[in-house]
C-alpha cells in the first residue's frame, strides 16, 4: 500500500493570521514566519549559556510603569502607532548588530546615545518629540517607543528605558519588548537587513 504525501501546514503568526502587512510611512512591511518547520538557529541566538556578566538574565519589567510586550503586542504598535508617526520602534543594540537584522519598522537608537553624559543626547531627545524650555523638559508631544535589543540577557535595552526615565520621559510612552532579537528569531519571525548591512 503506497503511502500519501503529508502536506504540509502553513506556518501562521496566529491561528487565525498566516501574515501582518503594515504600511509605515508609504514602505509596506511584512512580518511572517518562516515556512521551513525544520528551520534551527545558528549562532550567537542559538547560544543557550553565556557568562555572566555581562549576559544575565533580565527581570521581565525594564521599570516601574513601563509595559512589557510580546511579539504580537510588537506587532499591533507597528500598526497602530508607528504607522500613525505617533511612536517608534527602537532597537537599542549597537549599529553592528542592527545591520545584521532587525524586527522589520525598527530603527537604531544605541542605548549608549541616551546616556546623560552624551553631549548629543538633548538633540536625541528633541529628535523623540520632546521639547526644552529653559531648563525643563515637556514630553506631552513625545512620541511613545518600544524598545528592545538582544533579548532576555541583554541589558541594553532596559539600560536604554532607565536613561530616558532618567531625562523625564514618562513611563507610559515607554514600553519594553523584553524578548528582543533572539526570541524574535525564536518564533522564525521576519527580519529586515538595512541598507548597507
């Protein structure tokens, strides 16, 4: 007795969505997952143990007041708030990690650029939609910002969330993916490669 093909189910986001389509400023991107249920990751992701420090494992909450998201939570502030110009995706790692891939709609603020000893970081700050006056900051008009970075033992990014805590931004325009890169990567969700990476 010949045996039937098993075909193959698809790899979908949700059980009901194979596929996010987000339209930011006139760039559609696509967040799916990879079809290849043999799929495995290489590298530094695929690492299980690293010395600590500087690689310990991060507490779920980057600080008091500050949401923490999951991928799907990722993806609907692509949708609802990046798009709309009211946030921003940040990746806080350092640029030659994002240029080997990053959550799609993601830009590259280094954590090390909001440090307060960075004589650039007002410029950053304005750059966020804030505005100084004198010598005091109002962020009413700031955009809200989800960040992230290598996941759960990297630092980066909850060091990137208490620097701007520390310059009055308040905690509810700041979220934390906490899962970052590797557990993006994890799930086989698409990544982008920015020019020149």
């Amino acid at each position: 007795m010949a045996t039937l093909p098993v075909l193959a189910e698809p790899v979908r986001i949700t059980q009901d969505v194979d596929v996010r389509t987000i339209d930011l400023n006139g760039t559609t991107i696509v967040i799916d997952r990879i079809q290849d249920s043999e799929n495995r990751l290489e590298g530094d992701f695929a690492r299980t143990s690293r010395p600590c420090p500087p690689f310990c494992i991060t507490p779920m909450t980057a600080a008091p007041g500050v949401v923490t998201l999951g991928e799907l939570e990722v993806m609907d502030f692509l949708e609802t708030r990046v798009s709309a110009g009211e946030g921003l995706l940040l990746d806080s790692r350092l640029p030659e990690f994002f240029s080997k891939g990053t959550i799609p709609g993601a830009i590259n603020l280094p954590f090390a650029t909001l440090d307060p000893a960075n004589p650039y970081r007002d410029e950053i700050l304005k750059a966020l939609g804030a505005t100084l006056t004198g010598t005091e900051w109002d962020f009413s008009q700031a955009r809200q910002l989800a960040v992230f970075c290598n996941g759960p033992w990297c630092d980066q990014a909850p060091l990137a969330i208490r620097y701007l805590l520390q310059a009055g931004y308040p905690a509810e325009k700041l979220s934390y993916y906490r899962g970052g890169m590797q557990v993006w990567l994890q799930l086989g969700l698409s990544t982008h490669i920015p020019s020149g990476g």
